[in-house]
C-alpha cells in the first residue's frame, strides 16, 4: 500500500501544485479547470483518463460544459499520497 503524505512533505507538495486547493476534511486535493469549451474540455479528461489507467489510479470527478472540477485522493491508504501528487503534476502539463 502506498504511504499517505503527512506534515511537511504534504504541505510541500501540495505547495508545489500551482491551482490545487487541500481539502483537509476529505484528506484530498481538489481543482476546478475552465476551459473554452466542451471539446477542449472533453479532450482534456480524455488525455487524464489514458494517464490515469496506466497509472491504475482514477481521479473523482465531474464536467459540466466546459468546467472539470476534480478531487484526488488515494482511497486504500486514506488519503493523499505520491500516487495524487504525481497525477496532479500530469494533469497540469495537459493543460498546456
């Protein structure tokens, strides 16, 4: 099981996450994306799905038009873990 991320280390990496909000009552990591519209929006949440079934971790989330908000959050180990960190990191670079 992977290790959840406590203290220092998750403030820090969370820290490094530009746009991602701590949701300390959920143990979690959340951002809300606006993009132009449904298509860049959709193809988005295409690209993150591929990366997330190679990684085998799946984010929680939604799309209404063009907006996707979504939480991270490693369920087995309770909480935020390098697994959330680094599909955050991805998902950042495909906004790009």
């Amino acid at each position: 099981m992977t290790e959840l991320l406590t203290g220092e280390a998750r403030t820090r990496a969370i820290a490094s996450l530009k746009g991602w909000e701590n949701l300390e009552e959920r143990n979690a990591i959340y951002r809300s994306i606006t993009f132009k519209d449904f298509n860049a929006a959709f193809s988005f949440m295409t690209r993150v799905a591929l990366e997330a079934e190679r990684c085998d971790h799946h984010p929680e989330w939604s799309n209404v038009y063009n907006r996707v908000e979504i939480t991270l959050s490693t369920h087995d180990a309770g909480g935020v873990t390098e697994k959330d960190i680094a599909l955050a990191v991805f998902i950042n670079r495909a906004m790009d």
